[in-house]
C-alpha cells in the first residue's frame, strides 16, 4: 500500500497533477477557515456532526471524498501521489463542491440562515477559485 501524506499547498495551475494539488489545497485552505469559524460560533461537537453528515452525504456520488477524514481537530485530506493521477479535475471539483453545498446547507437549517452570511466571502472565494479550474478544464477539452 503506497505512502499516504498530506498534500502540499501548490501555486501550479496546470492541469496534471499540480493542478489536482491545487484543487486539493484551495479545498483544504476552505475547510481549515470553515472548521474555525464553526468551532467558535457552534462548537466543536456541533462542527464535526455538520461535516461527517455533509461527507455522508457526498461519497456516495464522489467515491474519492473517502480521502477526507473527520477528526475532533479537524479534516484531514490525505492522498498519495498514485491517487492523484488516477483523480479527474472535473470530478474533485464537482465532489468538493457538493461537500460544500451540502454543509453549507446543513449549516443553514441549524441556524436558520444566520451563519451563512458571515461564511459567505470564505465560500465565494472557493467557489471562484472552483469555476476557474473548471473553465480551465472545459477550455483545455477543446483545444
């Protein structure tokens, strides 16, 4: 069984490897901001329910999400190189973002919507990020 490992944080933009490790830190970087802003309001019993509840409810559609890992610090995304490239961009960028919806939503019907507002520049970054490597993905298809 390969090496599991944290992925490092890349600023490469291509769409091989680099560019997934891209995808995976943009969604890391999202999932530390959202984890310590959820500890403070809600707590950190409340925070890991919101986010194993919005993982179950993703791996279904997006098997690979099994690379994220709930823990009463935090989430953990761990994946080795061999898994990288067996990854479709379209599909991890598709995946994290039902994650997203899905605890973004989640977040919403516990606290009837209050929330959402002080998370929505942390989510509206992620997702501009998310729409620029799927316009990269879609541009490069056709070229």
């Amino acid at each position: 069984m390969a090496n599991r490992q944290s992925t490092p944080i890349s600023s490469q933009t291509s769409l091989g490897p680099e560019a997934k490790r891209q995808v995976i830190s943009t969604f890391n970087k999202l999932l530390v901001d959202l984890w310590k802003y959820l500890v403070g309001v809600v707590g950190p019993a409340a925070t890991i329910i919101i986010f194993q509840s919005a993982l179950r409810e993703s791996l279904p559609k997006y098997k690979f999400l099994k690379i994220a890992t709930v823990h009463e610090d935090g989430i953990e995304i761990s994946i080795n190189d061999q898994e990288i490239d067996a990854l479709m961009l379209n599909i991890m960028v598709l995946g994290f973002q039902s994650f997203l919806d899905s605890s973004i939503s989640l977040i919403t019907d516990l606290t009837g919507g209050i929330l959402i507002t002080m998370l929505d520049p942390l989510v509206s970054e992620f997702n501009q990020h998310m729409q620029a490597m799927k316009t990269s993905v879609e541009v490069r298809d056709y070229e």
